[in-house]
C-alpha cells in the first residue's frame, strides 16, 4: 500500500503481485485529479527497476472501463493505434467501441504520449527527466505544471 498526497487531496495505491503469473497489479483509489500524477510515478519507477535489467520483457494491460471480467486490453497496442490516427478500439464480444484518448489519458497525459512518439522518431531531438514529489503540479490535458514550466502542446509543436 501506498499513499500519495497532493495539497489536501490523498490517493491510496494497492500493489499486489502474482509471483506465480509473473504478474503485477496496481488499482489507485481517492481523488481523480491526481490518480494519474500518482499513476505516472509508480510506472515510473517500475520503469526504472526494469531498465537494470537485461531482455526483460515487460508488458501493460489496462481493463476495459465497466467490464471488469473481460481481459485486460494491451498498452501497447492502445498507444500504437493512437499513433496511427485510430480514434476507438472494437470489441466485439462487448459490442461496444472504447475511446483510445479517453481510456489512455487515464494513463498518461496525450502531451507524453506525443513527445515519446515524437522521441521515437528523433531521439536527439528531447531530453526526458523523471520529477518525483512535490515538484509535480497540475493534472489537466494541456495543462500540466513542472516547476514554472508549462508543458503543453505549445512544447510538442516546437
């Protein structure tokens, strides 16, 4: 368990392992405006611990909104159909189509989404740093504060 606090607003964090699946699980509860600051750095510091690895395969599922029994969708495979203009992802069993920006901004602000596609074309062309604590402010698309620096889709453009 883990707690998060932001101002006066807390989010409580339930990581559970599988070590039989070779699974992790992470459900955050509490405050909605600051669940994906919260979100953003636990992943963040997974990615860490995964880099000091050698050919660790690593994989994200995330659930499908209202349909807690169905399996979970990949990550990956979210973000790659973003990145190729889809704007929903079918799923017939369900009969429903789930809106990839609004399932993946649950995740990641579509600002990170861009520069880390904008990244994978050019890597010389962005420096990433990883902020912990109370430096994070904000939690709006398009909105987002690091220290007094805005970062937006002005900083994506550029």
């Amino acid at each position: 368990m883990l707690v998060y606090q932001e101002g006066n607003e807390q989010n409580l964090a339930r990581i559970k392992a599988d070590p039989a699946d070779h699974k992790i699980f992470i459900s955050i509860n509490g405050r909605a405006s600051t669940r994906r600051s919260f979100l953003l750095l636990i992943r963040n510091e997974f990615e860490r611990i995964h880099r000091a690895f050698a050919n660790l395969e690593v994989s994200e599922w995330v659930p499908v909104p209202d349909y807690p029994n169905h399996p979970p969708l990949d990550y990956q495979e979210l973000i790659g159909l973003e990145a190729m203009g889809e704007r929903e992802y079918p799923i017939g069993k369900l009969r429903i189509k789930v809106n990839l920006r609004q399932l993946l901004d649950g995740y990641e602000p579509i600002e990170v989404r861009q520069m880390r596609r904008l990244g994978e074309r050019d890597e010389a062309r962005f420096e990433y740093h990883h902020y912990y604590g109370d430096v994070i402010r904000g939690d709006k698309v398009g909105n987002d504060k690091v220290g007094s620096d805005k970062i937006g889709r002005d900083k994506i453009e550029q």
